[in-house]
C-alpha cells in the first residue's frame, strides 16, 4: 500500500517539477498568437477552454489504454509502479508535452509534418504512411470491439453486431467531418470526467477497504514467464508513453488559446492517464484471490474487459458495474473518431488540403472510411499485433524528432535524447523477440537491442551536434 500511495504522490510532484522544468527548457511565451487564434476556421482550428482542452486531450490519450493495459502489465508484478511512473514523468509527459507543443509553434501541423521539419523529408513521407495506417488501424478496431459488447449488452433490444457497427460508423464519420466542438468538444469532458471519477473511486476503495496492494520489488511475477524487459515496457504503453498520443495532440494544439497552458493540457494529461494506469495495476493485482495467478485466471477466461467489471462491481456496486461497462464501450469509440479525424488531418497537411470547407473533408473521410469498413470485414488480428511495437517505435520517432529541435533551438536536449535511446532500446529489443517479430532468444535479442540503441545515439549525434538553430514558425 505504501509503494502504491508514494507513486501516486511522485507523479503528482512529478508534475509541478520536472514537468515546470521541461516548460522552462522549451520556452513558453504567452503573448505569443496561438494557432487556434491566428488560423481559426471554426472546423479544426477553434480557440477552447483549457479545461475543456484538458478533459478532451486526456480522453484522446487515454481509451482503453491505461485500464487494459495496466491490467496485462499487472500480470508482472508491483514492478509495474516504477515503469508507470518513471515513463509518465520522464518519456511520456515530455513526448505528450512536445508532440502539442511543437504543433502549436508550427501552426498547428501534425506529427508526421513535426517529424520532417526536423528529421528530413524522407522521415516526414514515413511518418505520413506509418501514422495513417495506425489511426486507421485503431479507428478500424475501435468499431468492431465496441459493437460486438453493444451488442451482447443488446441495448435498445438490438443484439445485431451489424447493426451497431454502422450506428457507431455513422457516429465515426460525423466526428471526423464536424467542426470540433460540435460533437467531440460537447460529450467528450463528461466522458472524461466519468474516466476520472471511476478511477477515483476505485483508487479510494482500494485504500479504505485496506487491500493489501504489494509493495514494489524487482521480481518478475509473470504466470507465463514473459520477459520483463521489453515486455513489460511495451504492454504498459497508454499508462507511461504512447506513440498514439503524439497523433492526437496536434488535434487539441489546433485548440489551444495560449502557450501557457500547454503543460496543464499535454503534459498533465499523461500525468493523469499515469495515475489511472496505476489505480488499475494495484487493483488487478489485489483483488483477485491468489494475487497475480488470480488474475491471471481472470483474464484468461474473460480478458481485461471481465476483470474491469468484476473489480468494479464488487467496489462500487450493481451501478458501478454498469457504468464501468460502459466506460469499456465509450472509451475505445472516443478514440476510433478521434483516430479517424486525426488519420484526415495527417493526410490534409501531407498534401496540403485546407479543410475549412465541407466538401473538402468529405473528399478525405469517404476514402478513408471506405478502407476502415473494409478492414472489418477482414480479420487481422495478427497484423494488429504489430500495433504494440509501431506504437512505441512511433513514441520514439517522436523523441528523436524533439531531440533535434531542442539541439537545433541550442536548448538541453538530454531531456528528450535520453528516453528517445530508452525507447530505441525497447522497440527493437521487442520485435527481435516477439512472437510476430523474429522470435530471437534474450542472448541475442537483449545485446542487438542495446548495441541498435548506442548506434543511434551515436549517428543522432554525429548529425546534429553543433547544429545552427532553427527558426520557428508562429
């Protein structure tokens, strides 16, 4: 119980410190004119409040991640708190913080177009593909997944999985084409606000019913044995660093009226998604009898969506349990629409389409859409393995690409350089090893996986040491 408290009180501290520190490094200048004000369109561009940002940005970032996941990467044990907490406060926070924060320096762009400002046109055409596929990726299982309870909970009497699936693609493609505050900036702080205070309330029973929540330790608990590292560093993704994460916040960087509340929205967003992630690691590993072996039963026979339900209807009652179920259905569908947008966004700035006019979004949503249905019809359940890996190699673009900046911009780069090699460390240690990777043993996976990472620090380095600033765009 105590390991559990502190962490929860480091990342709070985490916040008002190192994440002041990582505002100062980059520069906040509040008279500066904000995107969401110099290009306002009323679509994608459109000034907001900073809470109403902040409940938005943390229900993009956050879906399902921090709850399943947090879940799966309790199954190794307590050591899952030092991840959480150390990715939230030193890779994640900074990533999030970044990832908006460069958008809104260069008029609101996304990622893929951050990423070749400062790692070339080549990088930039990558990011392009390797962010579209992966939003629609998401978009694509985010309909199926929540149709397939909808239906089983056969709400309005409709128990048909067809049925659902096109309820929720209408509902995906008026999110994608409406301007953003007519749909997503209206439900999407309630959701958000709901996410938090099931969280809350499942943090605070677990204190005043005195679970025992083991203190941290090195110990792999693993029933399966699975490796630690990187595994345990890629199942945690959403509670600690997310590549997802840098598609979103260019889409709240559109938004946001002034600087000075870059760090409340994207690196507070990640502070607070950490806290939901470890709520959830300490009650999946305390609840069940037996500790971990239980729920590792538990999962296996219903997954994390069982144990979600089980958890809460046992602390917070028959209503939690209902609600909790329904916050495993809103929250995947809050981030397949915001998956789509952003998937239209990318490719608008790729080609650089203006979207203020409907037609123009349409021209972009119908394809996209059209391929997202299809991939319903098809099941690519192994292809969507790889999602674990290129979600966190797109986390690590991402710090490499602030590395540069911050090197070009003759600011302390270490900030992002040294989780950019940790992350580097971690993706290609993963895919030698994994199953859908090339299944290596831990004798050769964990030495090339380490050597990949020196070669690029080295080569980072090399390239961009003594390099002249670059200057910003308003």
């Amino acid at each position: 119980m105590v390991s559990f408290l502190i962490s929860i009180v480091v990342l709070v501290v985490g916040y008002f410190t190192y994440g002041a520190f990582v505002e100062k490094v980059f520069g906040v200048e509040e008279e500066r004119t904000t995107p969401a004000v110099e290009l306002e369109d009323g679509v994608d561009f459109l000034p907001l409040s900073w809470g109403r940002i902040f409940l938005i940005q943390f229900l993009n970032i956050a879906g399902l991640g921090p709850i399943f996941g947090a879940i799966m990467g309790a199954l190794f044990g307590p050591a899952a708190f030092i991840w959480i907490v150390l990715g939230s406060i030193f890779a994640g926070g900074v990533h999030d913080f970044f990832s908006g924060m460069l958008s809104i320096r260069h008029q609101g762009k996304s990622i893929s177009e951050i990423v070749g400002i400062y790692l070339g046109e080549n990088a930039r055409k990558i990011m392009v593909v390797f962010s579209v596929v992966l939003l629609i990726l998401v978009g694509t299982v985010f309909m199926t997944g929540p149709a397939t309870l909808l239906a089983n909970l056969e709400l309005g009497g409709l128990s048909s999985v067809t049925m659902w699936l096109g309820i929720i693609i209408v509902y995906y493609f008026l999110a994608t084409i409406l301007p953003v505050d007519k749909i997503i900036g209206r439900i999407y702080p309630l959701f958000g606000a709901a996410l938090l205070i099931m969280a809350v309330g499942i943090g605070s029973m677990l204190v005043i019913k005195g679970y025992n929540i083991p203190e941290i330790q090195l110990t792999n608990m693993h029933p399966k044995s699975l490796e630690v590292w990187p595994m345990l560093f890629v199942t945690i993704a959403c509670g600690a660093i997310s590549g997802f994460h840098a598609t979103q916040s260019p889409m709240m960087a559109r938004c946001l009226p002034n600087e000075k509340y870059g760090r409340r929205v994207f690196y507070g967003s990640m502070i607070a998604e950490g806290i939901i992630a470890l709520i959830w690691a300490a009650a999946a590993m305390t609840f069940f009898d037996g500790g971990i072996l239980g729920l590792n039963e538990a999962v296996a026979n219903g997954g994390p969506a069982a144990v979600v339900k089980t958890i809460s209807s046992s602390l917070l009652g028959t209503v939690g349990g209902v609600l909790a179920m329904l916050g495993v259905i809103a929250a995947p569908i809050t981030s397949g629409d915001t998956a789509f947008r952003s998937a239209r966004l990318v490719i608008a700035d790729a080609v650089n389409f203006k979207q203020g006019e409907t037609k123009n979004r349409l021209m972009l949503a119908f394809p996209i859409f059209a391929v997202g249905f299809l991939l319903t019809r098809i099941d690519f359940s192994v292809i969507w393995r790889y999602f674990a890996w290129s979600n966190q190699t797109l986390a690590m673009i991402v710090l490499w690409a602030t590395a540069a900046y911050l090197i070009k911009n003759e600011k302390l780069h270490w900030i992002a350089t040294i989780p950019a090699t940790f992350m580097t460390a971690v993706s290609s240690t993963y895919i030698l090893q994994a199953p859908e990777g090339f299944k290596l043993p831990t004798t050769i996976s964990y030495p090339v996986g380490i050597v990949v990472a020196i070669v690029a620090i080295t080569v980072f380095m090399k390239k961009f040491s003594g390099g002249v600033a670059q200057t910003e765009t308003n």
